[in-house]
C-alpha cells in the first residue's frame, strides 16, 4: 500500500513462526531466451530457532512456494 517491498517479522510467543505475504509487483522476470514482464509475490517467514530448525524452515518456504506456483500454471 504504501510502496513497503520489504520488513523484518518479529516472532512473539508462543508462536513458532510468523508467515509474512509481500506486495505483488510487475518485475521483468528472464525466461529461457526472451525476457518478459510476471507478476512476482514475495513470501517470507520469520522463525524462533528455539522451536524450529532454520533447515526445516528454509524447506517449509520452498514447498510454499512450489504450491503457489503450481496453482497459478
């Protein structure tokens, strides 16, 4: 809304993790020979280390984002 691309989440208890959604933006996004404009969203998660492992964490994002995408195709 007010042009924010980017934040830090802050975990509070008792919650593990803290899910963040970014705006969508028009980028010029690379596509095999051409180059052409998509409508990129960009997720975030904030983790509590105590409670889950930053591996875990990383694992959990990159299956979020297979979904999202699997569901725009």
């Amino acid at each position: 809304m007010y042009g924010v691309d980017s934040f830090d989440a802050i975990v509070k208890r008792p919650a593990g993790c803290n899910p963040r959604r970014r705006r969508i933006v028009d980028r010029i996004v690379p596509n095999r020979r051409t180059a052409g404009g998509a409508a990129v969203l960009q997720l975030s998660v904030a983790f509590d280390h105590r409670v889950v492992d930053g591996a875990r964490g990383a694992a959990f994002l990159e299956t979020l984002a297979s979904l999202v995408e699997e569901a725009r195709a």
